[in-house]
C-alpha cells in the first residue's frame, strides 16, 4: 500500500515521549536490569525503527519483534543492539536469523533439533542465539516442564552452531487488579528455573503490565512494550506508577463543507438523515486507513469541538457534523489533544469494544508516520 503523503490525514508520532516513558521505566529498575522495547508490528503501528531509536535514547539495551522480517528491518536500519524474535520461526529460516545476529525464540524440542539439524550444515559465523520460552499458563508457545527443557539445553551443547541465550515466559494477567493467576505463573516459572542446571544470560518474564504492577517480575531484562507508547496496558483499569505521555495523534482537516437542508441522507445506506438543517464536514480518513466503520457515532475534535462522526464510515472519507460553518483546511483531531480537548486512544478503543494495542495496530500503512520531538 503507497504512503497518502499527500493528503492532510498523518500520524504524528512524538518520539520525545516514547524517550521518556522508557527512561521513566529504566530509573525504577534495578542497574543491571536490561530494558528491550517491544517494537513488533511497526512499532505497535508507531514505526519500528524510529521508536526503537527512542527507546534507545531513554535507555533501552535492546528489541523485541515478533517476526523475523522485523528484526531484519531494524538490522538494515544500522541497530546494533540484541534483538529477540518472539515468536517461533520456522527453523529452514535459522541461518537467515543468525546472518542478522537476531536471536530467536524456542518452544519444543521438535523446533529445536530441527533447528539444530539445519544449523549443522550451516556456514555462516557465529553462534545461533537460542531462548526458551516456558509455557507457565499462556497456553501459547512454550515449554512446558524443566525436564523438557533439560533436554533442550543438553541438544543445544551438543550443537556448535547454537548458544543458550535466555530463558522466559509471559504473563497472561498481568494487568489485572487481582494476582492469584499471576502468582501462579510465577511459581511455575520457579519452578522449571530451579530444575535447571544453569542460567543462561538473559531471564525474562516482564511485559509491560509485569513492569508496571510487579516489580518486573524475576530476572534480568524487561520486555517493554505498550507503555513505551503511553498506553496504559490495564486500559486505565490500574493506575501507572509513573505518567505514560502518548505518543501518537491522529490528524486530519476539512476538505469539504457545506450546509445541507433537513432531510439529506448521509453515507452509504442513508443511515443518517439530517433532522434539521446542518453543517457537515467531509475528512479524509475512511476504514482503509484503520478508522473502521464501527468508528459512526464517535467524535473527532474540530477546534475543540466533539463533533459526531455521522453516517457509514467510508474506505477513504467521512462526514462529520459540525455546529458552524468552518473553513476548509481546518484541521481536525481524530486522537490527541485540540484546543484543550483531548480524545485519547482509549476512548477510541472503548467506543470499538476492543483494547488500544488493537488501534494503534490497525491504523494502515497508507497513513504516513510524521516524526516530532
Ligand atoms: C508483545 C509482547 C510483549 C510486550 O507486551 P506489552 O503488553 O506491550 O508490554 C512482551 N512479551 C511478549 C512475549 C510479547 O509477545
């Protein structure tokens, strides 16, 4: 999909928040605690690279992505820093990962002595680094026993190819006022670590949720994610112990404005009629941008002023009532902050019945990404 460059609607994405929400998080952890931002799927939407960037200047010592293309993207951009793929890649991509230095994630012995077998004919230099996930309650990917994982550990010493490089899990509820569920991950992820014979550099078990409300759980790096974004990963439910700023606005102008007289239908369907005589604005943005048709009945913000999105959501535009006639041009804030309102991505969240990582992962690629302190 090309980038609407040329076109008023843009993601304004202030890297200066996403640098500090990282260094507040670095300041409660202990010094040797290593902090990765979870840059996955584009930088939960923000931009990969540009946020792995600054998260580096608040303090992050490395990434987290979820496939193997995005730690390739960050590799190719000049980072230089650990990156950990999250989830399984297929082992015939093995030595692809090793000739990027990216580490990648095991969950079964399967996967492993595949991995192992590919890497045996492998000439690329250096050492595949290997972590482990432990399954302690995510029913996702992972170990599920420290038996299991002994016999991984002695597969990967018998290779030359690979090195044992960490060791994690992932908590399912972190972000929930309630902890009996998590207090049990966290004991059977004790568990399966005492049934080891070693460690191996990095432990992991933080999330952002983990980071914020239990003290980053046990080990030695943090895997921070939504919060870096100024998000607050319990949707508000739990207060952050320190300020998440967010870091993305949504903005837009009027292309079009014009009084219609009572009567007019609106959008696809005439799902709205106009009972009396209004002004209507037409904006750019429609559900092939990620503002989905679920998204009539919200409000965008036109210099401070809520007005309702009224009828179908268009792929590429739709209508707004206004209470007065504005100029063409004027611009128009879909999330963020306009004349001392504000509509935060919760908000746009809540009104889709879902959670923000969902927003901020669905806005489309047409929509550029425009970089500000
Ligand atoms: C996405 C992800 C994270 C980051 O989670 P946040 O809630 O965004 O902090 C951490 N660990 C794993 C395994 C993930 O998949």
């Amino acid at each position: 999909m090309v980038v609407a460059n040329y076109r008023p609607t843009k993601a304004i994405i202030h890297t200066q928040a996403i640098q500090e929400n990282v260094a507040n998080e670095r300041k409660r952890l202990p010094k040797e605690t290593e902090l990765f931002a979870v840059v996955k799927a584009n930088g939960y939407g923000h931009g990969a690279v540009e946020t792995a960037k600054a998260a580096l200047r608040g303090g992050a010592t490395g990434f987290c992505v979820a496939a193997l293309d995005e730690g390739i993207e960050l590799r190719e951009a000049g980072l230089t820093e650990p990156i950990l793929v999250l989830s399984i890649v297929e082992p015939m991509y093995s030595e692809l990962a090793l000739s990027y230095d990216l580490a990648v994630t095991v969950g079964t012995q399967e996967g492993l002595e595949e991995i192992s077998k590919v890497m045996a004919h492998s000439e690329v230099e250096g050492l595949l680094k290997i972590h482990l996930k432990a399954d302690t309650g995510m029913g996702r990917i992972g170990f599920l026993s420290s038996e299991e994982m002994n016999e991984a550990i002695q597969t990967m010493e018998r290779s030359k190819k690979l090195l044992w490089e960490g060791l994690f899990t992932h908590f399912s509820t972190a972000d929930q006022s309630d902890d009996t569920y998590w207090q049990h991950q966290l004991e059977r992820f004790t568990e399966i670590l005492q049934g080891l014979p070693k460690k191996p550099r990095y432990i992991h078990t933080s999330n952002s949720a983990t980071a914020l409300w239990h003290d980053a759980g046990i080990g030695n790096m943090v895997r921070y994610g939504v919060a870096m974004y100024g998000l607050n990963p319990s949707g508000n439910v739990l207060e952050a112990p320190y300020p998440l700023k967010p870091a993305l606005e949504l903005v837009s102008s009027l292309i079009q404005v014009k009084k219609l007289p009572k009567g007019e239908g609106i959008g696809y369907g005439e799902t709205y009629i106009t009972p009396e005589a209004e002004w209507i604005g037409t904006v750019p943005i429609g559900y092939a941008d990620g503002w989905l048709r679920k998204m009539q009945g919200f409000h965008l913000l036109v210099q401070g002023e809520p007005c309702e999105i009224v009828g179908r959501v268009c792929m590429d535009q739709l209508m707004i009532r206004l209470p007065k006639e504005y100029s063409i041009g004027t611009k128009v804030t879909l999330i963020g902050a306009n004349n001392g309102k504000s509509i935060t991505m919760q908000e746009v969240a809540d009104h889709l019945e879902t959670i923000h990582y969902e927003v901020a992962c669905t806005l489309s690629a047409r929509v550029p990404r425009n970089y500000e302190k």
